[in-house]
C-alpha cells in the first residue's frame, strides 16, 4: 500500500482508508475481521463520526483492538464531530464534549485527526479556534480538518484557526464528479459548467489540503453503487474492458481512476465485507493511463466540452 502526506501534516497515511460508518450493522466476528483484513493489506488509517452508529461504531472499534491487541501506535484514527439529531453545532462546548466522548468510546487517549462534520452556517470561528486550542494543548486532538466545506468556508476557519486544516472529506466516485466538471466545462453554457463546489478540487490542491472522497461506489445520495447497474450499462461495460486489461475488478478500479488525479485524494471505502476489502486495496498498485482516466470519465455520462 503506497502512503501519502495527509495534508501539510507529517502523518504517513495509506492512500486508501477504511470508514466505519457502517461497523454496528455487522457481527463482532465480521467486525474483527475487516479490521485485520485492512490492517494485514497495509491500511493505516481509520475513519469514525460520533454518529455513526450514535457511537456504537467507536465502542466496537474499541472492543476489536483490545481483542486483537493492535498497538495504538500502530494506526491512525480520525473522527468527525458537529452534526447533533437535528442541526449542526460547532460551539465551543459541543466540540469539547463531543470529542471527550469519542476518546472515551474509542478508549484512547487522542486521535490523530479530528474532522468537523459539514458546514455550521451559525458558526462563530472564534469557538471553534479556542476548541481546537484546547484540544490540541491537552494533547487529544494531533491535527484538524473539515468535511463538505466550501473555500471560503475554509478560509473563514483559518483566519482564526492556528492549526492547520489537512483535510476535507468530499462526495466524489466516477458518478459524482461536479468539482471536476464545472472546471472541465468553464465558460460553457451546458448543465457540468454548474459550479457548486467553488473550485474545491483547485483549491485543496493550492492550499495542500487532502481531498478524502467519501461513497467512492455510490451514485446520487446514497441511491445504490453504480457498479453492476444496468442504469450504467455503458460505464460498466467500459469498466469491465480497462479493469480485464489491468486484470482487476470494477470495483478495484473505481478506486484506481481517484487515485490516478494528481490532487493525491485518499478515497474512503466503507465496505464491510473483508474479500472486498483486500480486493480494493490491490488499486493502490494501479496505474491507469490518462487516455483510461478519460474514457472512464466520458463514459460515466461526461461529454467533453
């Protein structure tokens, strides 16, 4: 597994990550075994929220590593705060708390990254800069980023904020790809030219800013993986003749054309299923060509301009 610098952090993480939104659905045996399965395939990195699984997701991670004695030395975990039942808070006193809650259901004394989980438009910055200040000076928080933000959400952030912002975790797969096309299609009065994302993709690569695409198989909002869908026949068909020329799966190479843009994304992959784990990670060997890349990006239903 090839690492990357997360960010301007000095963290070595592996370019594929596992997310664990989905590790209360399954057995403590199953549980167990996806994490072996992704640690044994040279996965360092492990993503939560506070609200995956109302913290159940944490408590099993917890249990898995005490069961299978994994040093914590060994891995890098990051968690997500700031999405309460029905609204967004990122006061001072709810990150504090909501983060002392995670380090205990992780049963850590720190996380490596801690993400703020969409954009609060009640935020007061300055909340946030003093959360981080004291979680960074009491040690439980190594490093900070965001998820879903805008640029200047960012830079409303970092003009209070001392630390810096290393990552931002995006929707994005071959099926979701509006930060890529309202660039591709600049000054064209065609529906890709939409721009609602601001730039994020340049701007997280001027500002050195891992972008982590998030439901890197899924198309819509969680409408269903568009691999194997007949509503993507050609995508598939596409998919099928570069992935048989690499000699890999469809699924492999739906991570495989992330990894191949030069902004150096770490895709998130939520899978629970230990087979598919391994057989993901084999794309961090994959080189698809540029001429590939394209033919895929066409054939997900993007007319070049």
């Amino acid at each position: 597994m090839k690492k990357i610098k997360l960010g301007k952090s000095n963290l070595d993480v592996s370019e594929i990550a596992l997310g664990l939104m989905r590790l209360s659905d399954t057995s403590m045996k199953n549980s167990i075994n996806i994490v072996r399965t992704s640690i044994d395939n040279e996965i360092n990195f492990f993503d939560h929220a506070d609200i995956y699984g109302a913290g159940h997701c944490e408590k099993l991670f917890a249990q898995v590593m005490k069961s299978e004695s994994i040093s914590r030395d060994s891995i890098l975990i990051q968690s997500k705060c700031g999405i309460r039942s029905d609204y967004y808070d990122f006061s001072y006193d709810y990150i504090i708390s909501s983060v002392d809650g995670i380090l205990q259901r992780l049963n850590t004394d720190y996380i490596d990254v801690l993400l703020l989980h969409r954009p609060d438009t009640l935020m007061e910055p300055e909340e946030v800069a003093r959360a981080f200040d004291t979680l960074y000076s009491n040690g439980k928080v190594r490093h900070f980023g965001v998820s879903n933000q805008k640029p200047f959400q960012i830079e409303l952030l970092k003009k209070f904020v001392q630390q810096d912002l290393i990552a931002n975790q995006l929707q994005l797969s071959l099926t979701n790809t509006g930060m890529i096309d309202s660039g591709m299609n600049a000054n064209m009065k065609v529906n890709q030219s939409i721009d609602h994302d601001d730039s994020i993709l340049e701007y997280c690569r001027l500002n050195s800013i891992t972008i982590q695409p998030w439901s890197p198989f899924q198309y819509g909002w969680f409408e269903g993986t568009f691999i194997d869908n007949p509503k993507f026949e050609t995508l598939n068909k596409v998919m099928k003749e570069i992935g048989e020329d690499h000699g890999i799966s469809k699924t492999t190479l739906a991570i495989a054309w992330l990894l191949r843009h030069p902004a150096k994304m770490q895709p998130i992959i939520g899978s629970t299923n230990a087979k598919r784990i391994a057989e993901v990670c084999t794309a961090s060997g994959i080189n698809i060509t540029k001429e590939e890349w394209y033919k895929l990006y066409i054939a997900a239903g993007n007319p070049l301009p």
